[in-house]
C-alpha cells in the first residue's frame, strides 16, 4: 500500500498556501482557524517538502521534523513509529536523588555528535551520573553554536545526527541506567532562519524582550502558538523517550493569561507520564527567585519539579574565587554561602544592591531536591569573556572545597561538562551565522558587552571563528594528566559518598545548619550526624564539628587533615567530611 501523508500548516496570515513536494506546487485547502493542509500520496517518509505562502519562496514547515539542509532549506517527513526503540523496560529515573551531568554535543567529543556522546557514556556511569542534560539540538544556522539560536524547534540538528541519532542516544542511555533531561528554549527563537512570522502571530509586539518581539503567549492569535510549544515539549518526551525538559530563562516569558503557559505544560506533560507508564520532570531556569515557579498550580503555582539555583552558585563562586564584578558584587561573604546552603537563595526579600531593588521570596516548605545546585554551568563559564572554568583560577585544593560544597548541599547536583577533572579547555561562545552582517553584529555585541568590564577587543574571542569553538573542545587525553586525574577520583568519591548517604541525598533543608568564622574563613555544615569542614583562610584550623556529629573521617581532600574526638584538624584549602561508622561501611 503506498504511503500517505496529510501535510498541514497554521498560516492564518496567507490567502493561499502551496506545498512544495514534487514536480510543482500543489494548492492546500483551508479548514479552520488558519490551518491548511492536503493528503500526498507516495509522501512517505524521507520526502522533503516546504511550504509557498501567497506564491513566496519555499518556506520550511514551523513543525519541521528534520531540516537536513539547514534552516533555510525544505523540511523532511519521519516516522516516529519506524525507529527500533531497545528501551521498553526503561521506567524513568528518580529526579530528587539524582546527579545530572549537562554537555554540549559539538564539543563533549571530537566527533561533535550524538553517537560521538554515546562513545562517552560509560564515563558517566563510572562516574555515578544518574541522568544526562543535553543542551539544546533545536535546528539553528550554520554548523556550530550553543543551541540557544534554535528556529526548527521539532527539528533535532542535522549536523548532530538529526532525529535518529537522538533517538540512538536516547535508547544508548536508557540502556546504563541514565536518564535524558533535554533543554529546550521557549523564552525567543534565533535571529537567522526564523520563518515562523511570515506564518502567523507567533510573536508580539505588547512586550520587548532582550531578543526583540517577545513569543506570543497572550495576545491574539495566541492558542495556536500555545499549542505550537506544547507539543514540541510533548513530542521530546514522547516520540523521543527524552525522560525531562529544562526550560530556558522562565523569567523571559510574558504570559499574563488565567493559565500560564508553564501551568498548561506541567499539566499535559502529567497526563502523557501517566500514558507513557514512567515519570516525566520539569525543570526551569528562572532569575527570579519565585517559589511559586515549583509550587504545585493548586496553591497557584507554575507546577514545575525544580529550577535552577544561581544564588547559590554565585555565593559558592564568589567565596571560592574573591570576586565581585557585575552581579556577583550581591554576594562574596560566607554568611551569604551559608543562607544559600540553608534557605536555597541568598536573596529572598532582600535588597540586591546589582539590581537596586528588592529581590525575590522565601522558599518556605519546599524541599532541597526542588532546586539545582551547582559549581559550574554552560552560562556561567561560557557567559565570561574567554570561558574560562573556575579551576583556571584556583588551586586544586580549593577546587575540591567547591565540589565538596555542592555535592554535599542539599539539592539536585548538577556536574558540566570536563568539570570532574578539571579540564583546562575553556568553553567559549561560538556561533556559525550563515549570514555575514548577522556574525558582524554578533561579534561587535560581544565585544561591546566586555568593554564594560576592561576587556579590550582583541582579548574576547570572534564568536564566528572556528578557532573558538575548536578551543571549547573536551581534551579526553587530559584525565591520565595531574591534576586531572586526582580531581576526578575525587569528584567519583565524593558522588560515591554521596548517593551511599542518605543523609546528603534527601533533601531535607530543616535539619541543615551552617557555622562559619567570616574572618577566619571557615565553614562547617552539619546535616544530622553529617558534617562537611571547610577552611578557605591562610592558616591550619582546628574545628569543632560540634555536638551530636558522627567523628568517623568519611573522606578528606588531603592527607595532612585529622580528625580526632570531635575536632578536625585542616590546613588551608581543605576539605572534609565526617559521619557516624554505619556510613563508612
């Protein structure tokens, strides 16, 4: 029986509408509210097509499935249904306990692909991941960038390995036991390759976004786009087998409707989990320090599972690294460390001098595993002016306080890419525009954004030269190096440590407590019989951990700590963790 496929497009804002899919365009039909579609028979799969609105140049479909000419091209047919999924016993993974691991496809390998991840992989087990983050694969222009450009948002990128290689990787990671969380970008679409206006009111002019026109979630016209971006989300975790989403900076999105947008997704994303037999997360990054982004929708909240936490990053960085340009000026002092650690945000209802105003509300009841943590991210390395990591300039010792900190806090544990070891490569911004005025500006923007902070032009790498992005490549060779190859036991102890303990893993914030010496510069948490020992200062420091803690030395970052009694014995940058003796065995 020869193939048939029903192509339909919403393009409320053409009189007619063309498909382009053979020797000549074939007029569509218009049903309701803007849609037009046609049935093609022989269109099966592997057929490229693209759409004519009022006799224009062929445009790709707005829900591309695979666009393997890049975004200016015709769009391609696949079927879902014909991918041999190995994955059928695979139930999910648990987010409160979990480890994530975020990587960028183009630069984890050499290969720069999907299956070039999956040769990686057994990396990640060894080292006690639980689920892998990938950042976005959404079709952008040109061949290299970090995914937040992406304008097929259906459309895995061609030069990763388009939609089966995702599918490969999906089904090679459920295979060890990983979970997928896919981050996805809803906030705005890239500048190069963006059609989606030409079709309809995807975008509105009501609010200004630092992307321009913001996507239209309210306005008029705006059902249609709302369903344009729930079922891209939906599709991920269904016809992909992607286990959870990240959503991208939640606080860009306008939507003033009875139902925000994210209550809609949380909703329909719970009802394909209950189809789908295995639990399905929702994760946003958001910059406003609002607990109601994790409420449940029934006390008014957005519905989602967690969110990022940058507050306690930038406590952490600030402490660990002294500094105190641009935002990071609203942190810096250990007392700032030790509310993060204990209430989730330094600044919840507090004045933020970097922001002049008063900054975000307090977490109350919510648990730790409702927030990531984390010592380094994608924005936070690659937003500097050379995307150096943060063990660029630091010693190994303190490196190894940071990560103790973090894998010991009580949130979601988020690694980056090479972090376990210490790579020295950076990971810089990198884009490929096809179009030569958009790099200009792109590169100018970049340098301007620097300038402010004494940078000079010829110091911020060219985001469109190759050379940027082949320097953000992971080094794999690294890891049989000093000191890479003692960062990395130290970072595989201390995740081992930490998924044994049940007492770092819960969750639990109320049984967290912080005592710190802002002049001397120590830190001790304690977390039930737990204690975790930090001393930053200049000289060795003799810490009492303090009643009620377990004096068992669990794990140290030097071999000149000692414990002895109730005290710890630490010289300058050092770290460590004691317990009582059941957790030692």
């Amino acid at each position: 029986m020869a193939a048939m496929t029903t192509f339909r497009v919403w393009a409320p804002r053409a009189d007619s509408v063309e498909l382009d899919c053979g020797d000549r365009p074939v007029p569509m039909r218009e049903t309701d509210q803007g849609w037009w579609e046609i049935d093609v028979p022989e269109a099966g799969p592997g057929t490229d097509y693209a759409f004519r609105l009022d006799g224009s140049e062929p445009l790709p479909d707005p829900r591309s499935p695979f666009q393997p000419s890049g975004v200016h091209g015709p769009s391609r047919v696949v079927d879902h249904d014909a991918f041999a999924w190995g994955d059928q016993g695979w139930r999910g993974f648990h987010l409160p306990s979990a480890l994530l691991y975020e990587l960028h496809v183009g630069t984890f390998t050499p290969e720069g692909t999907f299956d070039g991840v999956i040769d990686r992989l057994d990396h990640l087990v060894d080292l006690g991941v639980t689920a892998v983050e990938v950042l976005p694969v959404a079709e952008f222009s040109g061949s290299r960038n970090w995914g937040y450009d992406g304008v097929d948002l259906y459309a895995p990128h061609r030069d990763y390995g388009g939609p089966d290689g995702l599918k490969r990787l999906v089904d090679a990671c459920h295979a060890r036991g990983l979970g997928v969380v896919l981050d996805v970008v809803y906030n705005h679409l890239g500048p190069e390759g963006n059609y989606l206006e030409r079709f309809g009111p995807y975008f509105t002019s009501f609010y200004s976004t630092p992307w321009g026109q913001a996507v239209n979630f309210d306005q008029r016209g705006s059902d249609e786009v709302r369903r344009f971006v729930i079922d891209n989300a939906l599709g991920w975790l269904r016809d992909y087998h992607v286990d959870a989403l990240r959503i991208d900076a939640v606080h860009a999105i306008v939507d003033t409707s009875a139902v925000h947008i994210l209550e809609q997704l949380a909703t329909e994303v719970a009802g394909l989990a209950a189809t789908e037999n295995r639990p399905l997360w929702l994760i946003a990054e958001s910059d406003l320090n609002d607990p109601r982004v994790v409420r449940p929708p029934a006390v008014g909240g957005y519905g989602m599972d967690a969110q990022w936490s940058d507050d306690f990053h930038h406590a952490l960085h600030t402490v660990l690294t002294g500094e105190h340009e641009g935002y990071y000026a609203d942190f810096g002092a250990l007392a700032n460390l030790a509310t993060a650690l204990a209430d989730v945000w330094v600044y919840a209802g507090r004045w933020a001098p970097s922001r002049g105003r008063t900054h975000g509300r307090p977490p109350t009841g919510l648990p730790g595993w409702a927030f990531l943590g984390y010592l380094q991210n994608h924005d936070q390395v690659g937003n500097r002016a050379l995307g150096d990591r943060i063990g660029a300039s630091l010693s190994t010792g303190r490196l190894k306080v940071g990560a103790a900190l973090y894998l010991t806090a009580p949130f979601v544990p988020m690694v980056f890419q090479g972090e376990e070891w210490a790579s020295a490569t950076p990971f810089q911004y990198f884009t490929s525009h096809e179009d030569r005025e958009l790099g200009r500006l792109v590169r100018q923007g970049r340098r301007s954004e620097f300038a402010a902070f004494g940078w000079s032009a010829e110091e911020v790498p060219d985001p469109q030269e190759r050379s940027t992005f082949e320097r953000s490549r992971l080094d794999w060779n690294e890891l049989e190096r000093s000191p890479h190859a003692e960062v990395l036991e130290w970072y595989r102890s201390l995740i081992a440590l930490r998924r044994r303990t049940p007492g770092f893993s819960d969750g639990r914030r109320d049984g967290v407590r912080v005592r710190y010496d802002e002049q001397a510069r120590w830190l001790v948490v304690e977390r039930g019989e737990l204690r975790v020992a930090a001393n930053l200062g200049d000289t060795d420091q003799k810490l009492d951990l303090g009643k009620g803690a377990g004096t068992v030395l669990l794990l140290a970052s030097d071999d000149a700590v000692s414990v002895d009694d109730r005290f710890a014995t630490l010289p300058p940058d050092t770290v460590v963790i004691t317990g009582p003796a059941s957790v030692a065995q």
